[in-house]
C-alpha cells in the first residue's frame, strides 16, 4: 500500500533562531576590546535591539502602526526611578515595571485598538506623548519630572559592562520569545489578522483580543529596556531629546523593524544594529545632515528594501532569478509609494 510522504516541515525559524544567537554572541565579545565608548555605543544599539523585538510583536506580527510604544518605555524608566528614589531595592523597580506596563497596555488596547490605520497611529502617538507631558507638568521624580539618581555603587567600567549584559540578555530572551511566537496559533493568529482581518474574522479568530494580547506582549521587554535605561543613563527628562518620553525613539523602532523585516524573527535585530550604528557614527561625523541622512535613508528603505533584509535575502536564496527579474517592477512600485505620500501629505521638495 502506498504511502502519502509527509510534507517537509519548514526549518526557516530554526535558521532565524541560529543567525539571531551567533550575532548575539559576536557582540557579546565587544567588553573585552576594553574601549568605554565602543562598549556604549554597543549597549544603545542592544537596547534598541529590544525595543525594536517589542514593538514587532504588535507592528511586524499584527500589522498595528503602533506610534507610541515609548510610553511603555517611558513607564519602565520611571517605575524604576521612583522606586529608586524612595530607596527601594533595584529588582523591585525591575518587577514591576513589565507588569505596570503590560497592564497600562491592557487598559490603552481596549479603546484604542478598536480604531483603524491611522487613526490608531495617531491615537497611540498622542497617548504617549501627553503622558510625558503630565509627568513633566507633576514634576513627577523631580524638578520638571527630571530624574537624577545615584551610581551604582560599584567601578565604573563593572557597572556599564553590568547595563551591557543586562541589554544583551533581554535581546536575547525577547528573541526566544519571539520564535515561539512563530511557531504557535497565537502568532499565527496574528499573522492572519495582518494579512486579512475581516478573512481572520470569518474563520472565527478573535481578532480584537489578539491584538490586545500583542499589544501587551510588546509592553514587557520596552518597559524592561526602559528599567535598564533608567539606572544605566542616571540623569533624563520626560519628553527632551533622548528623553524617557521622547516620541523619536518610537520613530527609531518601526525604522529599525522594517529595514531588518517586520514579522521576522532576527529582522529587528539586524535593523538596530544598522540604523543605530549609523545614526551615532554620523550625529558625530555629519552633525549638520544627521536629521537630513536619516530621512534620506526611510525613502531608500521604502523604495528598495519594502520588505525588509531578512525577506529580500529569503527570496534571493531560494529563487534568485525571480528576485532580479521583479526587482525592477519593486522599485517603481516604491516610488510610487514616495510620491503618493509626499503629494498627499503636501511636501514640497
């Protein structure tokens, strides 16, 4: 009697999983250069590793343009800094700023996520946003919401070494939770709602509480990254430049999603290394055109790499000739995408 052969399971993930743990360990090794500034420059980048792994769950896996998932970093900074500051114990702080932050996520998910396109982007944008400026106008940990703490009482170099490690093991836990995402009906739940709502919707997918459960995973490692920040950077504002508030670092995460591949699992780190790296390399070299590189560089990501590293390097190894054969037609269709958004927003170039 013949047999039907069973279809080959996809090992994609697994691969994903090795590339993310190899690149991982590689910038593991960064300490033993010995250089402060090199080590600095690798714990923004693994910080924004995690932020951009957070906010993947919501915007790469659902499909939400979540604008304001800096409130969930935000929220993390100053749980940590408060319970600092009334000399709690740092783990404390550390606790509890996921479950604060995750619930702060439930109850926001409930009326926002029943919004659509860009009305939830701009909702969620203006949530964060006005946060950071009650914290400010409460003078909330300080003068003008301000938070100063005091060092770790310990070497200077053990500590920053500490903060990088801390990052990196984050990165590295969020990386594991982002795999068992794409191997379970949660996430493939969530990728159906991405695709196809109303399709998800007929199937019989709760769609809403999908999207609030992503919303609410995405909290966690953003508020632990934002725990971190908080006694790593010591001194910081609300809502200033580089602030716990500031709305840029949310830009920086859906930036950073979609070069390396939203709904991918190591997409994000590969895009945190790439764009953070080359906004601290040129806010040094090119001050005067940082603002104007960057910006330069969202329009190259959306005309020649609309779907990310990790999926344009998919496609080339399994069918390299297709890819160049529709690359042409990919490009244009980006273009377009430039020009539609610069004529309906009204930009003069």
């Amino acid at each position: 009697m013949e047999t039907t052969p069973k279809p080959r399971e996809n090992r994609d993930w697994l691969w994903s999983l090795g590339v993310g743990v190899v690149i991982l360990a590689l910038i593991a090794l960064v300490p033993l250069a010995d250089d402060q500034s090199v080590l600095s420059l690798w714990t923004f980048i693994l910080m924004y590793c995690v932020l951009a792994q957070g906010w993947n769950f919501i915007g790469g896996f659902a499909g939400r343009a979540a604008f304001g998932n800096v409130a969930f970093f935000g929220i993390g900074a100053y749980t940590v800094s408060l319970l600092l500051l009334a000399n709690k114990p740092y783990w404390l702080g550390l606790a509890l700023a996921p479950i604060i932050a995750c619930l702060f996520a439930f109850l926001l998910g409930l009326p926002v996520l029943r919004l659509k396109g860009h009305y939830f982007a701009i909702a969620t944008l203006g949530i964060a946003g006005a946060l950071g400026e009650v914290i400010q106008s409460k003078s909330v940990g300080g003068t003008g919401g301000e938070i100063s703490l005091t060092p770790p009482d310990l070497n200077f170099r053990v500590s920053n070494a500490l903060f990088f490690y801390g990052f990196l093991v984050l990165s590295l836990l969020t990386l594991l939770v982002t795999t068992w995402l794409t191997r379970t009906r949660f996430g493939y739940a969530l990728v159906a709602i991405r695709e196809n709502e109303q399709a998800a919707e007929a199937l019989g997918i709760a769609t809403f509480w999908y999207k609030v459960g992503a919303f609410v995973l995405s909290a966690a490692p953003t508020a632990l990254a934002g725990g971190l920040f908080a006694y790593w950077q010591l001194s910081f504002d609300p809502v200033g430049e580089g602030g716990a508030f500031d709305v840029t670092i949310s830009v920086a995460m859906i930036l950073m999603t979609f070069v390396g591949g939203a709904g991918t699992i190591v997409g994000p780190i590969l895009g945190a290394i790439i764009i953070e790296y080359l906004d601290q390399t040129t806010s040094i070299a090119f001050p005067t055109f940082h603002g104007p590189l960057l910006g330069l560089l969202i329009v190259l990501v959306t005309i020649f790499l609309p779907q990310g590293l990790v999926r344009l390097a998919q496609e080339l190894l399994r069918n390299p000739g297709g890819v160049r054969q529709s690359y042409p037609t990919r490009v244009k269709q980006g273009v377009q995408r430039v020009t539609r958004f610069i004529l309906s927003n009204g930009i003069c170039l």
